[in-house]
C-alpha cells in the first residue's frame, strides 16, 4: 500500500508539473531555453540585399534560404536582376557566382550560368559559420558587367546535448517538438500507474483466493 500510494504520488506530482509546463508554453513560449546564443532569435537575419550599378543600369537583389543557414546542409542562394531603365527583369545573360568562407582563402564558384528571365539561384553548402561574401558577376555581351557583393551569415551552431537536443531547430520547431514530448510522458506515467493499480489489484483477488 506505501509503494502504491507513493507511486500515486510521484504521478500525479508529474502530470501537474507537465501541467504547469503547458500552461507556461502557452502563454509565454519565450521561457523555454535550451541554450544560450549569441544572436537574436526575433531579430530577421535574412534582409533582402540590394546593389545597384549607375554604369550598367542595373539592379540586383539578393536573399538566401533558409533564413538561417545550417552547416553541412544546403542553402539557396537567389538572385533577382532588374533594368534600372524599365524596372523589369533583365533578359539573357550569362551569371557566375562565388562564395568565400570567412577566412577569404577558401571559395568556390558557380560557372556558365544561363539566365533567360532574370532570375536564378544556387545551392551552396556551408562547412562554417561566420560571415560569407558571394560575388555575383553579370555579362550580357558588351553593355553590361557588373559585379556584386553581398554577403551570408551562417550562425554558430553547438552539438546536440541533453540541455539542447535540437540545436539547429527554430523557435517555432522547438515549441512543437516540447509539446509532443509532454503528452507523451504524460501518458506514458498514466500507462505505468494504470498497469501498477491493475497488479495490485490482481494480487489481492489471488490472495483472497488462497485465503
């Protein structure tokens, strides 16, 4: 009977603590914190990026997806090319693209793109973070040359631990995955005092019985 009611106990203490957890999430999810960064969450990190040559008579936008880069995995680098003159899409040109990491030694490049409407992109793993500067080279025949910088901030990532198993998720993916794992220990403590109150009661029939 001591064991059982303390069980009882230690459940019940659980789901009211999983409870409260719920409540909090719900009204505040600002209070879960699985780490400490150095950048700002709310703050957006993916502004559109614009250059603009006077000599070409050109304009380029520049945005990359996702918002937050990710080591090791691909990011989208997009680029958009706009006539300064009639304010649409440049038509049938050539592109190059090359990315250096922070070092400035190491780059890659994205050759003999063809760009029939103005807009292109490509894909580009980051083995680092830190800030990275892509260089955008625009050719159609003799009229235009531009070249363009910008820039793409891949943040700092820690290793998964036990404090923060997902480092890389976004706030939004962080709340979700809690609440899931909230229902499912609050079941599974259900579970385990349903199959504990059922036993109990299993030996006390076979007792009686043998009485």
């Amino acid at each position: 009977m001591v064991a059982m009611a303390l069980t009882l106990f230690i459940s019940y203490f659980g789901l009211l603590t999983m409870v409260f957890i719920i409540i909090e999430v719900d009204s505040n999810p600002s209070n879960i914190i699985f780490g400490q960064s150095s950048i700002n969450d709310t703050e957006p990190l993916n502004k559109t990026q614009e250059w603009i040559s006077e000599k070409d008579n050109i304009k380029i936008l520049f945005t990359y997806q996702p918002e937050r880069p990710i080591i090791d995995t691909f990011t989208r680098l997009e680029f958009s090319v706009i006539n300064l003159t009639s304010n649409e899409n440049l038509k049938d040109f050539d592109a190059r693209v090359v990315v250096t990491l922070p070092d400035g030694q190491r780059l890659f490049r994205f050759e003999n793109i063809t760009v029939p409407d103005g807009d292109f992109s490509v894909e580009y793993i980051f083995p680092d973070d830190g800030t990275h500067q892509v260089l955008a080279r625009i050719d159609k025949g003799t009229s235009v040359r531009g070249l363009a910088s910008f820039n793409v901030f891949v943040p700092h990532q820690a290793p998964p631990s036990l404090l923060n198993p997902f480092p890389n998720a976004a706030p939004e993916e962080i709340e979700s995955i809690t609440r899931v794992l909230i229902i499912v220990i609050s079941f599974s403590i259900i579970a385990v005092v349903v199959f504990i109150l059922r036993k109990g009661k299993r030996k006390k029939r076979r007792s009686k019985r043998e009485v």
